[in-house]
C-alpha cells in the first residue's frame, strides 16, 4: 500500500545548521526586508521558517502560506 507522502526522513543540518534547533527565534531578509521568524524543521543546509506576522508584511504571508525556506548563513538567532 502506498504512503503518499508519509515518507519521515531524518535529516542531518550541516555544522552552521547545528546553531538553530526548531522552536529558535530567528532574523533574516527576505525581498530586501528583514523579517523574523521560528525554526520550523531543520534541512541539510537551510530551514523552514514560520514568518513572524506583522502589518507591514501583510502581502509576504499571503504570497509565502507564512513560511520560507532561509539557508542557514542568512540567519541569525534574536
């Protein structure tokens, strides 16, 4: 029987991805604005970050479902 998409793979962050477990309050920019965030799942060399949701950043959440995929050099914790 097929799992269609309950594949769980666990994947280990490189050395700079180490610094940002889940559940880290992050800073970073995106489309030239910096915008912050939380550390959703942990990738190879990025993460997906929920987008903190502010007014100025309305059109962002809309376009992006409130998360985006950051690499780990353009982050940092706050």
């Amino acid at each position: 029987m097929a799992t269609f998409g309950k594949i769980e793979t666990h994947v280990d962050p490189s050395e700079a991805g180490k610094e940002f477990p889940v559940k880290t309050h992050v800073m970073f920019a995106l489309r030239g604005k910096s915008q912050t965030g939380i550390v959703t799942k942990q990738l190879k060399n990025a993460a997906i970050v929920e987008i903190d949701e502010k007014q100025d950043n309305e059109d962002l959440i809309v376009q992006s479902n409130g998360v985006a995929v950051i690499n780990y050099k353009q982050m940092e914790k706050i």
